[in-house]
C-alpha cells in the first residue's frame, strides 16, 4: 500500500480534540483513535434509534422502521387490509407501543457489544463498504436481541389483545396460523411476537446502518470512508 500522511481530529463531547498523523491504512486500522471514530458513530447511531423507539409517533412515522417489516408480517398485512383494515392500524400501534418498552433490554447490549469492539473489528470496518460496522455489530447482537426482547414484546402484546381480535377477525382463514404457527383457525401469540421482535431489531439497526452511513463522510473521511 503506497503510504502517505493522514491527519485526522476528532471532537468528544468533553471538547477535547485528539489530532494524529498515520503512514498507512493498515497502521491506521489498528489504531486507539480509530476504534474512539468508529465506536463514536455506533454510539450515535444507537442513540438516535433509542429516541426513536421511546417515542411511539416516530416510530410509526420511520420509514426505515417499516422497511424492517418481515415478509409475513407483510403478507399477514396485505390480507388484514381486505378483510378488516382497522385491524392494520391497530397492530402498527401496538408493536409501536411494544418497541417502547424495549429501548431499555436492546440498548444496553447494543452498547456493550460497540465497547467490546477490537483492532480486527476496525480493520474489517475500514477496508468494508460503508454500512461495515453496522453490519458486524447486527452479526454480534442480531440474535440475542431478539431473544431478549420477544418476551417483553409478546407480554405487551398480549396485554393489548391484539391476538385475540386478529384470530376474531379471521375466523376461518388458514394463513395466520400457517404463518404463525398456530392451526387453521388461531394465530399463535409467540410466532407474532417473533415477527414483531424482528421488525423492532432489524429496524433498529437500519436507523444505526443509516446514520453511519450519514456521518461517514465527515466523521470517518480520515479512514478512506
């Protein structure tokens, strides 16, 4: 790799101002301010979807929150919407509802996971397309998130009864319960809490992917990005 001089400064919210000067990529990939940039977007990123998420409107209204939506949840929708298309709305609202109560389980793993980021994170980062780190901190937590959060989401759900009047509303019908696990005539209450937990999460870190990929330019343009 040809090598050259990099300055790079970085603002913390101290007001304190780190300045460096690197020979190359590789030795930049390695380095403590690297890691303090890329785990600063993180941060940001995992706050911004915490706000997000604390206020039910925003949630609604986040289209990268909707396009998190799983493929049955969309085709559960899709019929919803030809036989009672109140019941779409309502269900919206509840999973906005449910997605409050997560932002305290979700977070705290969210952050732990940007903290234990190392110098083999970094380089992968550095040498990805944007979107990398997002994408290795879903690979680290996407699982465990869901798992920690369905639940509190299946708990709100159920106290909302959104189970109970979609099995009224589709009395009859056989894709719900092949969708969710349940038989031919009653949605199983966990499958739906699944599907909900998914949209949450992988919402979730669409926000993060998305603000890493606004800062980049200013925040990461000392690294290539």
């Amino acid at each position: 790799m040809k090598k050259y001089i990099i300055a790079a400064a970085l603002i913390f919210g101290t007001g304190a101002v780190i300045t460096t000067s690197l020979n190359s990529c590789s030795s930049l990939a390695t380095t403590d301010l690297g890691l303090a940039v890329i785990k600063r977007v993180l941060l940001g990123g995992i706050n911004k979807g915490a706000n997000i998420y604390g206020n039910k409107e925003a949630f609604l209204q986040n289209n990268l929150v909707d396009k998190a939506l799983p493929k049955e949840l969309r085709d559960i929708n899709s019929t919803l919407e030809k036989i009672a298309p109140s019941l779409v709305a309502k269900e919206r609202e509840y999973i906005a509802e449910a997605a409050v109560y997560t932002v305290g389980i979700s977070k705290p793993i969210l952050e732990s996971a940007v903290n234990s980021l190392n110098a083999q994170d970094v380089t992968r980062i550095i040498q990805g397309e944007k979107g990398t780190a997002t994408l290795i901190l879903k690979e680290k937590t996407q699982t465990q998130l869901i798992q920690a959060i369905a639940p509190r989401v299946e708990e709100e759900l159920n106290k909302y009864g959104i189970v109970k009047t979609l099995n009224t509303a589709l009395s009859g019908s056989n894709l719900l319960g092949s969708l969710l696990g349940g038989n031919k005539t009653n949605v199983n209450a966990g499958g739906l809490s699944l599907l909900a937990s998914e949209q949450i999460v992988n919402g979730l870190f669409n926000i993060i992917e998305d603000h890493e990929k606004q800062n980049s330019a200013s925040l990461l343009a000392p690294f290539g990005k």
